[in-house]
C-alpha cells in the first residue's frame, strides 16, 4: 500500500513540473515575463586582482574614482612606486612596502601599515595604525587616535587635498571631515628619553611628499592640494599656539552647517588666524549645559535636529574678529560663540573635553 502511494505521488509532481514548463513557455512566446530576477543573480564576479597591488617596482598605479567602492584592498611587497586609491574603501593593508608614495582616499574602518620603510603617504581613514614601520612621513586624516607601535622616524602632517569626488566619498565612508586627531598620536612602545613621532613644519605642502601622478589615466582626477581646498580643515593640531586667544565657535545642526563651517574658516584665515581643532559630535540636553552653562536654554531645542561643528581659532582678537564675522556673516543663524578672552579658555576645554570622552580619545 505504501508503495502505491509512493508511486502516485512521484507521478502527481512529474505532471505539475510539466505543466509549469508549458506555462513558462507558452508565457515566453507571448511576451511575458519569465520568473523574476533579482539583483545578486545578475551581479558580476569580482576579481580580487583588482583590489590588490602586490610585487611591483618602479611604476605609477592606482584605482580611479568608483573603482574600489568600500571593498577591502591590500598593497604588498612594492618598492619604488606610486600608488593613487582614489576612492573609498573598507579596510586597506599595506605589507613591506618600500620608499613608496602613496595616497588612500576615505577608508571606513582601518589602515594598517607593517613592515614598511621610506614611504611617504596621504591618508583618510577611521582608524590608522603602524607597526615595525621606519621613516614614514604622513599627512593624515583620522577620526581616532592614531597609533604607532615598535615604528621609528615617523612625521605627521594634517590632510590637505581635494578633487571633486573626495567630498562624497568621505560620506560614504561615514567620516566627517570635521574630526580629525592627525597630531593626537599615541606610541604603543615608547623609547625612553627618544621620540619615535614628531609633527612635520607647518608649511609643507602634501604634493612635495606624494607628487600628482603623471600617467595619463590618473592624470584625468583633478587634484588640488591648496590649503582653501583642501576638503578636509586644515589644522595646527596639537603644535605650538602662537598666542594665549582662543575662541570656541559651534555651529548647531540645519541645511548650511558646513558651509558656514567652511565660510567662517575661511573668513578667518583671511585675518591670519590659526585653526587649532574642529569636531563634529551629537550632543544631549545634559551636554549642553555643561559645555554651554547659562546660555544652554539658547541652544537645547536645536541639538534634535543633528549634530553640532566646534571650531577653535587661535590668535590676538581672535574672539572679538568671530563674534564680528558671525554677527554680520551668519545673523540669521544660531550660533554659539566665546563672550570673552577669559571665558573662551574653559569654552574650549568644557567642550573638547566633552567631545574626547564621547569619542574614546
């Protein structure tokens, strides 16, 4: 009996698969459509080559814009070469590279160099790390606290370049061009009475270090690596202050925040004042008042609708020349700016301590 029923069975599913065939076909001369396809069974196959630089010398070579698009890339083994990521990534490792120089555009997670030696670079990243790495000069962008470990005659500069796509590209990698830490830099195995990482002169200029590239593909990314373009802040960081001014300045959340971000920098290095940090954090009615005390009631309602920049300036007049320029530039909007020289100290302490300790520095 069983068996009987077995059989039946498989006869009743060969007559519905062949009559779905017929539908199918019969559908396919009228014209309809067939099943439906869906995004992953078209996608093409990836060729990890293409996201791999490994065993070259002495060549110019590079990813174009849109080429990486946030996947994973590794540079190994190159010495002598050129190297261009123009484009975000995922992660990127960088093996036993030698007297190379390289630019990484904006990379969500981490960048990790080991046993590199004369390598000259400019990098966006979240993360940045080094270990047993010597002679590296770096112009750096990172949302952390950027670590060294067992490295040796290392040099820091701030990020300072620009082509047409690099805005977006940071937003894809969920960076903001705002929290940078280039200068915070933390040895892991510090050398008594040496210093394994100094700051590179304030005046050097990231294309003398990492040249524009000269083939005739990359030659097509327009790149500028002027200070007033550079679409990450250019900052002193942590270098010496040229006076005991400062100002604290925080533009709140709305459709212009950057741009007037980037408009009062501007302003203010027209004047020959110093911007010393910039921060872009989420902040709570409780932060407020801490950072902002008796003018906190101002700025409360406008912390709903996103994230506040802070912006430090540095210089003799430095309060009196913001509040000029944001009361006659920025009227229409709310914005918090120091009262005083004396005041503007424990503004600036009040709020980038804050900001630190949210962001683990």
């Amino acid at each position: 009996m069983g068996c009987l029923f077995s059989r039946k069975s498989k006869e009743k599913n060969r007559e519905k698969k062949k009559k779905k065939k017929k539908e199918e076909a019969a559908a396919a001369e009228d014209g309809e459509e067939g099943p439906k396809q869906y995004s992953w069974d078209q996608r093409e196959k990836v060729d990890v080559k293409d996201y791999m630089l490994v065993q070259l010398k002495d060549q110019t070579v590079g990813r174009l814009p849109g080429k990486v698009a946030g996947e994973q890339f590794v540079i190994q083994e190159c010495e002598n070469c050129n190297i261009y990521v123009f484009d975000h990534s995922a992660t990127i490792n960088i093996d036993d590279c030698t007297n190379c120089k390289i630019f990484l555009g904006p990379i969500k997670g981490s960048v990790f160099f080991r046993d590199c030696s004369d390598c000259k670079c400019v990098v966006a990243c979240q993360q940045f790390r080094t270990r047993d790495c010597k002679k590296m000069d770096v112009f750096l962008c990172c949302a952390t606290q950027p670590i060294i470990e067992s490295s040796t005659g290392m040099k820091f500069g701030c990020f300072q370049y620009y082509y047409p796509e690099l805005g977006y590209q940071f937003k894809d990698a969920g960076l903001s061009i705002f929290n940078n830490n280039w200068s915070n830099i933390h040895d892991f195995t510090p050398v008594a009475d040496e210093n394994n990482w100094i700051l590179l002169p304030e005046d050097v200029m990231p294309q003398d270090f990492v040249p524009l590239p000269d083939s005739e593909e990359l030659k097509s990314v327009r790149i500028s690596t002027e200070v007033n373009r550079s679409i990450v802040p250019v900052t002193r960081g942590q270098r010496q202050k040229n006076s005991e001014e400062l100002c604290l300045v925080v533009f709140f959340a709305g459709d212009y925040t950057t741009a007037n971000a980037r408009k009062l920098i501007d302003e203010m290095a027209l004047k020959d004042f110093a911007l010393v940090q910039t921060k872009e954090i989420s902040m709570r009615p409780d932060d407020a008042n801490r950072v902002f005390k008796e003018k906190a009631a101002d700025f409360i309602p406008l912390l709903q609708q996103g994230p506040v920049v802070a912006l430090e300036f540095n210089g003799d007049g430095a309060v009196e020349a913001c509040q000029n320029i944001v009361s006659s530039v920025f009227s229409a909007s709310k914005v918090f700016v120091s009262e005083s020289k004396a005041s503007a100290s424990q503004d600036v302490d009040n709020f980038y301590n804050y900001a630190d300790m949210q962001m683990g520095i």
